[in-house]
C-alpha cells in the first residue's frame, strides 16, 4: 500500500511537467509544422494546405543561399576557434600555476554574460570607421603603427560574417576550456608517468594519450557550440543590425515572420533549423546511449 501510495504521488509530481512539455514544445513544434505547410500570409490565419510550395520556395530564394553560406562560415570558425582556443586554456591551467582559480573565473565570466551585451560591446571595439572617428581595435592597432592589422571588420564583403564569430569565440571558449579541464584532470597521472619512462616527451604525450582520450569531450564541445552557431540571432543584431551580407536563418524568420507576416514561410524556416540542430544532437544521443549501454 505504502509502495504504490509513493508512486502515485511520484507520477503526481512530474504530471504538471509532462504536461508543460508536451504543450509548450511538442505542441508549439506540431502547430509550426502544420503552420509550415500552409499558405498563411497576413494577420488572419490561413490553413490552407500548400504541400512543401513554402520549403521549396526557400530553397530558390537567393536570400537562404546566403544564409545558407554565411551560417557554414559562422560555425566551421566559431566551432574551431572555441575548440582550439578552450583547449589550449585547459592546457595551460592544467600545469597547476599559480592563481589558478583567478584565471579560470576570468575566462569563464564572459560565459556568464548574454550574447546582447557581449554584441555591445564588440560592436565598439571591432568599429570599422576610419579618420577622426576610429576606435575600439582599430584606434589601438593605429595607436601602435599596426596599420596593417586595422579591419573593416564586420562590414568586410562575404567576410563580414567570419569577424562576427570573433565575440561569439571570446564569449564560449572559456565554457569549452572547462569541459577541457575536466577532462585532463579525469586522466589518470599514471598514464602520463608510464609514457615518460617509456621516453615520451610532452607533446608525444599530449598526440597519442591525452588528445585521444579527450574525443568524447571534443565530441560534445563540438555538439554544444554547433547547436549554438546555428540559431545564432541576437549577437549578429546587437553587433550589425540587420545587415543582408550577414543575414542567417534566425533574422531571415524572424523579419518573414513579424516584419512582413508570412507566418507560413517564417514556420518553414523554423522547421529547418529544428532538423538542422536535430541532425546534431540525435546522432549525438544515440551514440552516448549506446555508450552506456556498452559500460
């Protein structure tokens, strides 16, 4: 009697939350998807049935190509530099220097901060005015006759969209350079003293133990950081504003959607990014659960 009173107080306690998720996201992605596949344009809600007419349209529409072409740019540099850059951190902190709680706070407090105000910020210091109006970067690089390193930055033709991923690395490398630390401090010392009796020097050691044993890490950094790059919205606002050469999918749907009320395209648009983040995360799943499974 007590066992099953437990359970039916147990089921009683998640019912609210099963029920939430099933409204608000499985019902919200049924409702997009429905909406995805109609013709509705304008404050009124048209259901009626268009088949993929929308999802084909975005694919002839020029405009998705470059949002297409400028979220590969954003992700393939962001998802590298955070790697690159996290790791190298995770390195350095694993040393056990001296003030190693200060520096790992520092680099992790930009993780603490919204993409907004890190797009703030970043819009002063990569400001691409010249003359009397420089600043941020460029008026430091003129200040030390670094002429040659002062950029357009943002504003850069076809580029523009590779600088805008300098904030979103600066942001999240110290959130990669955590999973990094854990990983190294969950490395056995005893695997890194057999390799030195064997002759191994450091970076033999880094090639062929730690890196190796560090994938899984590298595998769910990557998942993380390219599930972030592919919704990416309020840090290419905050920085450029509205700007066709850096246009991507989430500004794309947000201005189809609420600026020019073609709900049925801007559905259409949601429902790619969901399978593009989905193609990302499920493999991911499956192969974390079959991981376990084999443990």
């Amino acid at each position: 009697m007590r066992i099953k009173r437990e359970t039916v107080l147990s089921v009683a306690l998640v019912t609210p939350s099963i029920l939430a998720i099933a409204v608000f996201v499985y019902g919200f992605i049924g409702w997009t998807a429905r909406v995805s596949v109609s013709q509705w344009k304008g404050l009124l809600p048209d259901y009626t049935f268009v088949g993929l007419e929308n999802f084909i349209g975005l694919f002839n529409d020029p405009r998705f190509h470059i949002d297409i072409r400028n979220t590969l740019i954003f992700t393939i540099i962001f998802v590298i530099g955070s790697l690159i850059i996290g790791l190298g951190l995770a390195i350095l902190l694993d040393q056990n220097i001296k003030g190693e709680g200060i520096f790992r706070s520092l680099y992790l407090f930009p993780m603490a901060i919204s993409f907004i105000v890190t797009g703030v910020v970043w819009r002063w210091l990569m400001n691409p005015a010249a003359g009397s109006r420089m600043s941020g970067l460029n008026l430091l690089f003129d200040s030390l006759g670094l002429d040659f390193l002062v950029s357009q930055w943002h504003t850069t033709p076809y580029w523009g969209i590779a600088f805008i991923a300098i904030p979103a690395i600066w942001q999240m490398s110290g959130y990669t350079m955590a999973l990094y630390l854990g990983g190294l401090r969950g490395i056995p010392v005893q695997l890194r003293e057999a390799a030195q009796v064997d002759g191994a020097n450091e970076f033999q050691i880094y090639r062929f133990i730690i890196l190796p044993l560090l994938r899984p890490i590298t595998l769910s950094a990557m998942i993380i950081l390219g599930h972030i790059s592919l919704k990416v919205f309020d840090l290419i606002i905050a920085v450029a504003g509205k700007q066709l050469p850096l246009d991507v999918p989430a500004i794309y749907m947000w201005q189809t959607t609420f600026d020019g009320y073609f709900f049925g395209r801007g559905a259409a648009i949601g429902i790619l990014l969901l399978l593009s983040v989905a193609v990302l995360i499920i493999p991911y799943l499956i192969f974390t659960l079959r991981t376990e499974a084999e443990l």
